[in-house]
C-alpha cells in the first residue's frame, strides 16, 4: 500500500505522546489499520490509555499491521521520499522509501481497543477544544507533581471548571463541561492536547470509570483516577472570594519582570521574592538588594502590603496565562490571586507555607 510520507508523519506525530508501559509489551507497538472504505487509523495504548488517529483516504487496499513504534517511527521521520510503500511480508514489514527496510511485525496478535461502554454513558458534545488544552496546560503548573498525594495529583473536572491544586498553588480554569465531575490522571491530560479540531465531544463511561474525548480525527480515551469525592469542596468556594485590593498588570511586561529579577535569586535564597503593592507600583526586591518595579495599569482598590512569595511558583502561574492583561486581588496576609479571562489562580505567601 503506498501512502503519503507527510501524512504518515503527521498522524505518528499524534500517537508518540503515548508512553510505552515496561509493563506491558504490546505498548511498545502500534497498530495500522486500512478498512475497505479507504480510510486509515493508527492505534496506541499504554494499557490504560488508547488512542486513534484517523485519515481519509482512497487507498485501495485493507491492512493491519501491528509494528514496532520506536523503529517505524524514526524510520518514517527520516524519510525524505514523497511516499513510502507498506508490503506485509512472512514475519516483517517492508517499507519502501529512501531504501527498502524489514520493519518488526507482530503477528497473531489481538491489538487492544478502547476500554468504554458509550451505550448507557453520560454524553457532552461540542465542548470547546481550546479551553480543554488550555485548562489542563496550566493545571500541569499548578497540580502537586507526586503520586503519593492522591487526588491532587489529578486534574478535576467539577462544577464547569478544571481544578488544580497542590500545597502552595490552586487553579480553576474555565470549561463548560455539562456538570461533568471527573478526575483525569496526568498520562491522560497528556494526550488530549493532541486534540486538533475546535470541538471535542465527551462521553463519560461511569459503570467503568472511564472516559473518551472524540474530535475530527482523532479519538483518546482511558481510565479515570479514583478520588474524586476526596477532593477539598473548599476550594471553589476559596479561590471564587474576592479580596480586598486589586491592580491590572499587563501581562507579559510583568513576567519578563519576574524574568530579569529571577537572575538575580539563586538556591540560597530559596526562590524568595519580595512582591510590595504600594501606589500604583508593583516592586520586586530579591534577598541580596535587587529590585524592580511595574507601574500598574489601574488600580481601582488599593491598600499598601508586602508579600513575600516563591518566584519560581508565581513564574509558573504568570506564564501560562495566555490574557494580555491580569488581574492581581491582594489584601489577604496569606494569598495572592491571579484572574485571567480564563483563569483563576491562588498562590501562598512563603509565611504560609
């Protein structure tokens, strides 16, 4: 069967983000797939996880192979010819492209499908892509990066929002998700940002405790982590308060900021930052002396205070927003906010900590 190169390379471009499982041999592979119709699909799975990937077509030949992903992968990367040509031979693939190549093939072999039952399962179409991606690439900064925490290791999908949280950080991104209350674990929220097309639907398997995301071209499902009602209700309701100050900033000037101040914080320092709201001036001062200050864009309440915070995690929350402007809310001793058009997010003083 022949088939474009770039086309090829596009769709093995989606399925990489899926880790093989030591675990799990046939996670190693992947699976192709040419149905009668002439369409193509791609198959990956790391034992909990499955993705497809989808491409129309007018190939005139059914297919299945199963190969090794690392070797056709890099094999498919390197090719420079405008199409490659797929032969099944014996006990090996031949791939026809700058060369011909014996590519490992499995054989005899059942691949593995995703694990949902949609008949039954609670079902959300045309959820906003973007704010999916987006929620969950800034809960990656803001979540506790440990197993051993349980729930808060996860991404929380509850009341229209995707929540993050560790010790010292919350998030609550904006997503309108039906009522939809589930935990994604960290492989999964992974391979959604694979997601292409602007709409994305969802259906909730919750007899198996699994969910699917399905857009244009491709399709990605898997298991959900357990915890969901362990998760504090308390912190909706605590990042939604308002506090007593606010400033705008614009955002990226306030980042290079951060930026150009960090160069002079080192791991002595502890990744201290003075952050003093004072006027219209927003000042960073590090430990040895350094200081900096932004003029803020409004400051419709203000009341002078100094906070000391770590750099590193208030760098982390600043650059993923994508806003131009944010809103910072000051005034509690113990919490710094930070509202974007999309985003809500807390951050403890080091005093709290």
């Amino acid at each position: 069967m022949k088939i474009n190169t770039n086309k090829l390379r596009n769709m093995l471009g989606h399925i990489t983000k899926v880790k093989a499982n030591p675990l799990l041999e046939i996670s190693n592979y992947i699976q192709l797939v040419c149905d009668k119709d002439g369409s193509m699909r791609i198959n990956a799975t790391d034992g909990d996880n499955h993705i497809t990937v989808f491409e129309d077509g007018e190939y005139d030949e059914s297919i299945d192979f199963i190969v090794k992903t690392d070797q056709f992968v890099s094999l498919i990367n390197k090719t420079t010819t405008e199409n490659v040509t797929l032969t099944a031979k014996e006990n090996y693939l031949e791939v026809k492209g700058n060369g011909t190549y014996k590519v490992e093939l499995v054989q005899g072999e059942i691949y593995p499908d995703h694990k949902i039952v949609t008949n039954g399962a609670l079902k959300i179409d045309d959820c906003v892509a973007y704010n999916l991606k987006h929620g969950l690439n800034v809960g990656k900064n803001v979540k506790s990066q440990t197993a051993a925490d349980g729930c808060l290791f996860g991404y929380l999908f509850r009341n229209n929002h995707i929540i993050t949280a560790d010790a010292i950080k919350v998030n609550a991104s904006d997503f309108d998700c039906q009522g939809l209350e589930v935990l994604i674990p960290p492989s999964l929220a992974n391979l959604v940002q694979t997601l292409s097309s602007e709409k994305v639907n969802i259906i909730h398997d919750v007899n198996n405790n699994s969910i699917m995301f399905k857009s244009k071209n491709i399709v990605i499902s898997g298991t959900l982590m357990e915890g969901v009602e362990e998760y504090p209700e308390s912190i909706l309701p605590m990042i939604e308060e308002t506090q007593p100050s606010l400033c705008v900033v614009d955002t990226q000037e306030f980042l290079k900021a951060l930026n150009r101040i960090g160069l002079f914080i080192d791991i002595y320092d502890m990744n201290t930052l003075q952050i003093a709201f004072v006027g219209d001036l927003i000042t960073l001062q590090t430990v040895g002396g350094s200081v900096e200050s932004i003029t803020t864009k409004d400051s419709p309440r203000h009341e002078d205070i100094v906070y000391e915070v770590n750099i590193k995690y208030l760098q982390d929350l600043v650059s993923s927003v994508d806003s131009p402007t944010i809103d910072i809310e000051y005034g509690n001793p113990d919490l710094i906010k930070i509202v974007s058009d999309k985003d809500q997010m807390l951050l403890s003083t080091l005093d709290n900590e």
